[in-house]
C-alpha cells in the first residue's frame, strides 16, 4: 500500500462529555405527547378549535363560538385545558432547567414538571374562581363567562403559538429561541386585555378592573416566580 493512505495516526485529545450534545429525552417524550394531545382536539374539536383560536383576533369568531355551544361546559373544554396548561408547564420548565438547574436535580425531571402543572392547575382555578367573586362584588354577573371564557381562549391561543417554539428550542438548544417569544406572548395579552374591556366597556370600572388584573390574575404568578428565586 502506498505510504500516502498508511503510516498516519490522527492526534486524539482527551474525550469530553460535556463538550457533546446531549438532546434531553424526557422533554422529548413530553413535546410527543403534547402532539398527540393536539392532534386529539383537533381531530375532535376542529371546529370549535378554529372559533376559540380566532376568537381572541375577531368578534365575528367569538359570537360563532358562542352560538355553537357552551364552551366551558362542553367535552372540549377540559381536553383542551389539560394541553393548554401541559404546554405552557413544559415552557415553565424550560426556563426553570435554564437558569435553576439545581431545582431540577433535586427533584428529577419529571418530579419538577408535576409541581409546575400543579401549580399552574391551582392557579389557573383559583384565578377561575377569582372571577365569579370579582363579578359578584362588583355585580358583573354577566359579564362573568365572558371572563372566564376570555381567560380560556387566551391560554389556548399560548399554549398553540408557543408548542413551535418549544419544539425548536429543543432541536437547536438556542434559549433565544424562547426569547423571541416574549414579543408574542405581550402582543397576545394585550389582545386578551382588549378583549375583555370590550365586553361590557359601560359598566366596567378601569380602576377595579385595574386593581381586580393586578391582584388576581398578575399577583399569583409573581409571588411564583419569587418563590422559585428563593431557592
């Protein structure tokens, strides 16, 4: 054999295992079976699906919503919330895996992602629950599941936009890929708030509406994330 394809040794250095991508397989199987969840309700649901995503960008969805059923009392509603609250767990997580680790590895994976679901479980009822007393104070009763039909279609039209992003954050590994989501996240909940003043613009009073948002539906998720930080 000629001395060019013989005679040669590559200089290997030490092996590193830090230095190799290591894909995470538990976030993986969560983001396969939040497909699956969403591939179940659009199967089942499509169009109601389509109404409550549209709802938050057109008042003609939103009364086609309405005249098609009862949207919280229907079989959609908890199928749909259970993705909806899955989804935004697992971008919760992501966050939590970025920059608390050591939370994670106390806990395990799994172990930390069903906290964060409880949690957003409890708080997404007990800002539920916050409305019907809001509305009862101030006499807002029909504008109650308004409210809650509102809070409904705006965590749903998170949890959608943002599956994409959690997938290609776990393909690329680029954090910034969530970051690009922030600009979103506000331009959807300036229409969640937009939406929910058009309700009933004469009987709604800015400042307890503004002290009812603060309180009930911002307060929860601050103290949250200030108990994460505590740790």
């Amino acid at each position: 054999m000629p001395p060019l394809f013989s005679h040669h040794a590559l200089a290997v250095s030490g092996f590193c295992s830090d230095s190799v991508a290591k894909p995470n397989s538990w976030a993986v199987i969560v983001l396969c079976v939040l497909l699956f969840f969403l591939t179940i309700s659009v199967v089942l649901f499509r169009r109601r699906l389509s109404y409550v995503f549209k709802s938050l960008y057109s008042q003609r969805f939103y009364s086609l919503l309405l005249r098609e059923s009862k949207v919280l009392e229907d079989m959609m509603f908890p199928v749909v919330l259970l993705y909806d609250l899955l989804t935004v767990s697992l971008g919760t997580l992501m966050i939590v895996e970025h920059f608390y680790a050591h939370l994670v590895q106390k806990t395990t994976y799994f172990g930390m992602f069903g906290i964060i679901f409880a949690i957003m479980l409890a708080l997404y009822f007990l800002t539920f629950t916050a409305n019907i007393v809001y509305t009862g104070l101030f006499e807002h009763q029909k504008e109650r599941y308004s409210l809650n039909l509102y809070k409904f279609i705006f965590l749903t039209n998170v949890a959608i936009v943002l599956f994409p992003f959690l997938v290609a954050y776990q393909a690329t590994g680029y954090f910034v890929v969530l970051y690009a989501f922030i600009p979103v996240f506000l331009a959807l909940l300036g229409l969640f708030l937009y939406r929910i003043m058009k309700i009933n613009p004469r009987n709604i009073n800015l400042f307890q509406f503004f002290l009812y948002f603060c309180t009930l539906e911002v307060l929860p998720y601050l103290l949250l994330v200030k108990l994460l930080t505590k740790f």
